[in-house]
C-alpha cells in the first residue's frame, strides 16, 4: 500500500570507456541521451513472447508447437508462466521442483536454427520469466536486474503479483513485465488494483547507486504478458460458447473486461494489443480442447494475453496454440520486429567530444543557485495507511547543478519516517525545472507514537546544492488517531470509537502500562476486533479462499474510518467485500504495537512448540487482554476449519498465516532459522485441539 518512488534521470545514455566525473559525468550523460539521435540508428530484432498458465502440472508434452513451430529464429525469447506449483509449500515461498522441470523443457524447445544464452530467470511462487537471447547478442546485453511483486494478501503473499526483467539492449532499455492478476469473474476493480501495484512498487537498482530506481514506465520498450485474468461479462455461458463456435471473435471482444477497462483508462494506459483473431484461451478440462465440464463450469475467457508498449515495434502474429493439452488453459505467443537503437561508435565520439568542449566553457560559472514554488507544507487530517501527496517545483538557473536532501545533524535520514521526497536527489541543466513530490505515509511502525503524542507530524527538510547553498523547508500536519496502531489494552479501556475521544484521553490511554491483571471497568477484547470478527463470521465463513485474496484498498479506508469514528453503527452499512473486512483484520494486527501473544512470551512459544499442554501454560501467563484475544481468535478460526469444505482453507493456510501475525520476532533480536515453522506450529496446535 505504499506508493514507490520514480526515477528522474534517464539511464539510456550508453557510456564506453567513459572515467567518472562525478557532477560533470551526470550532465555529459544527459546531454548524450539528448543527442542520442546524432550517433545511433534503429536496427530491427525479432522478440518472441510467450505466456502459459500452467495449473500447478508438469511438462507432459514437447513444447516446440508453442516455442518455435512456423517461426524464424527470434534473437530473444521472454518466456512467462503462472501457476507453476498449486502446492500449499509452494504457495509460501518455498523451492520447487516444477521451476527446473519448466525450465529444461523450455530450454529443449528453443529454435533449433539458433544457439541462445540464458540471460535471467525470475520467480515469484508460480509466476516465472524466462529471458534467453542469441548467443551472438549476448555482448550487447548489460544492466540486467530482475524484480518480484506479490500482490496476494496484505501485499505480501506470491500466489498473484508480477515477476519482471529489465535490461539494456544496444541502447535501448527493455523491461519484460510477467504477471498474474486477481481472479474470478467480477473482481476486475481487484485486477485493476493488481496491476497498479505492480507499476508503482516494482523497482530496479540503478548500476550507478547514486541513482534512484527505475520503474517500469522508465523504458524505452514495455512487453506484458501473462494470465491476466480478465473475463468475459453480460453473456451467459451458452451465448459465450455459440459465438465462439461462429468464429464471432470481435462481437465477443465487445464484451471483454480488459478492452472495457483500457478503454476507461483504469490499466494499461499507452499500451497496445493485437487483434484476438483466436478462441478463448480458459477454461478447457485438462487433456482435452473440450470446455469446461465440471460443477462450476466456467465461461470461457481471453484470460492469457500480450500488450506492449513503446517506438518501432510491429507485431507480427498473435496466436494461441491449441495443439498443447497440458492445462486448463492454452499457451498463447507473440512475435514482434522491435527496432533497437545501435550505437555507430564513431558518431558517438564525436558527439561526446562536442559535448565535452561545451562543458570545459562553463567549468569556470557562478556558484548555482535555484528558485523553489514553495517552501511550507501542511498535511490536514492525515490517515492510517492513507498517503497524502504536496508537491512543489525546483527552477535551475544559469549552471548545472546536482540537489540532494540531506541528513540534520545528528539523524539518521534526511526525513522522518512518515515522510519521502520524491526524488530525493537529482540534476538539473540550465533553465530546466523538475517536480518534486512530498509524499507523507503512516503505518504501523509510526502511528502507536502519533497516538500518543510522542511523535507529531513536523519535519524540517533540507536541501542542500553541491557547490551551493541549501535550503530550508517546513512540514507538518495533523494526524487523526486510529485504532490501527493503537495498543490492545489501550482499546479495551476505549468504550467509545477513538475518534470520539479528546486527544489527551487517547494520548494517556496509549501511554498507560500493560497490567498482568485487569480492573474490571474496561471490556474484555477490543470492539474494533469483534465487530470484523463477528462480520465474519456472520457473512464469511463459508468465503472461498477468505483470508487469501486481499480486498480493495478503497474499502479498507471505508472499514477503517467506520472503525475510528462509528459512524456506520455496523459494517454491513459499507457494502465492503469478505475480502476486504479480512484483509482489515489482519492489518489490525500487524499493526498492534505489542502482539497478541506478547514480545515476552516468544521464545517460551518457540521453545513449547509441539507440546500442548506446555503451550497452554504460555498462554495462560499472558496479559488478562491479549489472553482474551487470542482465544477469541482461536474459536473464530476453528469454525472456520469446521467449513472447510465451502471456504478451503486449513490449518496449514490459518497457521501460517495467522502465526506470524501473533507471534512476532521482538524488534532488534536476530530470527532464529526455524522461528517461522515453529510459529507455525504452535498456532496449528490451538486449531485442532479444543480450549
């Protein structure tokens, strides 16, 4: 849920045999990425990109008829799969043998006209990309970095998100983007979101450290692919199979999400798609092209698609392959022609060396100097986990300069932990200005201290020039407490929504010590906590994959203002998904300053892990408060154990999930190697046996 930071200076500029200069080597690259028309000219390759979702099967067939079948040999293969490994072991990051098996029966299908190079393999749980190029292009490959999002629940679970591979070809920078989206028909807003996700929070190093990150959208050429997910809507199943069978592919397109959803600007704004002259690629009965047949029958979908983005690229077919039978989906592929810029190395001497001569005439210039839009900044009603952006400009002057913000004396960052300037540091030509995003964000690491008044949303930013002055900017704001955030102990003792308390109440509340014992005048759990538990339990306990497919983040606002102000007397009032009242749950209590099973009592947890009854005594010690909790939350998920049949999950899913939420390595102590499968297992234990 945090918004990720762009980069600002282009890495396009391909510097040979160059030595570092520090401030002068910037500028000569960016003068270089200006002129990069005056010494490179457009040479065309041949891409091939293919995606298969392959339903956690491993290879059974030859994979030629998908990979290299009618086709000249492509100077580069990017290769995608999803659901590599449907596995529960998978499914937690752990290895799997199903990524060599993939790999060696890709590598085994490769033309056979050409030798290629592996040049990277990524993987996130099932989401894999594989990168080869021709052996004679590997030469002109550099600056490799691979990436992983997970976008599954609470932004961290790898069984949906995107895998990615940037690199700079000659000197063009490509960035190959697999992914694999929310599923089931009507969750498109839940897509939508995926693929936000992905943009703003994939990031890759820079060879140059000094440089921020480059995203996605900094590329000369973007090529996206993988289970999309997107499905078709209005028509019923009959009607989706008739014009499929009339070959009526553009009527049926009509009713595509994904074309209704480029259309309305929602994703994939600035790319392209071929045209779908193919039959829907989902759902067909494993081993067969027959559709669907079991109880669900789903309709069919161009679920598997292709996109790019970018100059000189043509595409050349767009196909799916029906011949393999390995899944319930088909593989689908695309050939481009991508006109890559090439460097002629003697044009780019000679631009460098103009370059160079211009620059020895303004060694000897003023001292920089800028002029900034604004220089006071103030944060109104700031949320949890709700980013607030203000943005100002820097207008250069007459001398190229480089800025940075830089570290106070004697601090640690040059920002406080709630706030990120964006970008934190940059060069600016003459004349030239640049947009600078304060963007300010608290979660759980910062907002127990807000409560209380400890911390307060004032900052003093400072901007420093190199070779010049700085800069001095101020930035407050005022935050509304949260429930989120707040102590355990601190809520039973809150009969009112938070937001309903004066402010010193709440500070003294959060401030006030843990007590082995309570007094009797404050309640036995949060309300916070049983009113998304008991919704839960009321609406949810028979949701399919609940506590594994993440909710809205507009709907978390929604549940997360009803909680701190009790506006909405219930949260039936919201009209918010299971997924998104469950996802809440969990960031409840992430966010709890002291865990439900307290720092205290962790190692005794690890140390009594397979042994009930000495598990049970660990529990017995704990705070009157967090005890009461964590039965509570015990007998909410053994009735959910109790409806597995209709909401899939099992202790394997709950323990882990659930176990590093309430069991927390405490801040500053090194985590022993089995912590995470010892946590595990204490939980599993309280889930099969009774209270």
């Amino acid at each position: 849920m945090v918004r990720s930071s762009t980069i600002t200076v282009s890495d396009k500029a391909h510097i040979l045999s160059m030595q570092k200069f520090g401030l002068r080597d910037t500028i000569v690259k960016l003068r270089l990425v200006q002129k990069e028309e005056d010494y490179t000219y457009i040479q065309n390759f041949r891409f091939f990109v293919g995606t298969y979702n392959v339903n956690g099967q491993s290879p059974k067939e030859c994979l030629q008829p998908w990979l290299s079948h009618g086709i000249q040999a492509p100077d580069v293969y990017c290769v995608g799969f999803q659901e590599l490994d449907l596995s529960k072991e998978a499914f937690f990051f752990h290895d799997t043998p199903k990524e060599e098996e993939w790999f060696k029966a890709v590598s085994e299908s490769l033309h056979p006209d050409a030798k290629y190079a592996k040049v990277k393999l990524i993987r996130l749980v099932g989401i894999m990309l594989l990168l080869y190029v021709k052996q004679e292009h590997a030469a002109h490959i550099s600056e490799v970095e691979a990436e992983t999002v997970g976008t599954g629940i609470m932004g961290r679970m790898g069984n949906k998100g995107g895998v990615a591979i940037r690199f700079q070809f000659h000197n063009t920078s490509i960035c190959i983007v697999n992914s694999h989206l929310a599923a089931h028909t009507e969750e498109y807003e839940r897509r939508n979101q995926d693929y936000k996700d992905i943009c703003s929070r994939m990031q890759f190093c820079q060879v140059d450290p000094s440089l921020p990150p480059l995203t996605i959208s900094k590329h000369d050429v973007i090529l996206w692919l993988g289970d999309l997910n997107y499905r078709i809507e209005e028509l019923d199943v009959e009607k989706v199979k008739k014009l499929i069978e009339e070959k009526a592919f553009q009527t049926l397109y009509a009713y595509d999400q994904l074309k209704t959803q480029v259309a309305a600007k929602a994703v994939f704004e600035g790319f392209t798609e071929g045209k779908l002259t193919f039959q829907p690629t989902y759902k067909y009965d494993t081993g067969s092209d027959k559709w669907d047949t079991s109880e669900k029958c789903r309709a069919p979908a161009w679920c598997d698609r292709i996109l790019w983005k970018g100059k000189n690229i043509t595409q050349l077919s767009y196909q799916s392959h029906m011949a393999l039978k390995t899944s319930d989906h088909k593989p689908v592929s695309s050939v481009f022609d991508i006109g890559v810029k090439v460097i002629n190395e003697e044009l780019y001497r000679k631009t460098l060396e103009e370059i160079v001569r211009s620059l020895d005439k303004m060694e000897n210039a003023n001292i920089p100097s800028v002029s900034l839009s604004k220089q006071e900044f103030f944060f109104q009603n700031v949320k949890y986990m709700q980013l607030q952006v203000e943005s100002f400009t820097i207008q250069n002057g007459q001398v190229p300069c480089q800025f940075e913000f830089i570290n106070k004396p004697d601090e640690k960052s040059y920002c406080k932990q709630w706030l990120n300037a964006n970008p934190s540091r940059g060069f600016l030509l003459p004349d030239s200005a640049i947009e600078i995003e304060l963007e300010l964000f608290v979660n759980k690491t910062m907002a127990t201290k807000l409560n209380s008044g400890e911390d307060k949303l004032e900052d003093i930013l400072v901007l420093h020039l190199d070779r010049g002055k700085d800069y001095f900017l101020s930035v407050s704001g005022n935050y509304l407490p949260s429930c989120f955030g707040s102590p355990l102990h601190t809520l039973c003792y809150m009969r009112e929504p938070i937001l309903n308390l004066p402010l010193e109440t709440i500070r003294q509340l959060t401030l006030m010590p843990l007590r082995t014992e309570d007094d009797g005048s404050q309640m036995e759990i949060p309300k916070e906590l049983q009113m998304m538990v008991d919704y839960l339990y009321r609406k949810a306990i028979q949701q399919e994959d609940l506590f594994q497919q993440p909710g809205l983040r507009l709907e978390f606002e929604h549940i997360r203002d009803c909680l701190d102000t009790g506006t909405n007397d219930t949260l039936e009032t919201l009209s918010a998904s299971n997924h998104s009242i469950a996802e809440a749950l969990l960031l409840f209590l992430e966010s709890l300053p002291e865990p439900v099973i307290c720092y205290s009592a962790y190692y005794n947890c690890l140390e009594c892990s397979g042994n009930y009854t000495a598990s049970k005594q660990v529990i017995s010690t704990l705070p009157t408060f967090h005890k009461n909790v964590f039965h509570y939350l015990m007998v909410f998920l053994q009735e959910l154990l109790k409806n597995s049949a209709k909401n899939h999950l099992d202790e394997n899913i709950l323990a882990s999930i659930f176990g590093s939420l309430l069991l927390r390595n405490p801040a500053g102590h090194q985590k022993l190697e089995t912590a995470e499968k010892k946590a595990q297992e204490f939980i599993r234990q309280f889930l099969y046996n009774s209270p």
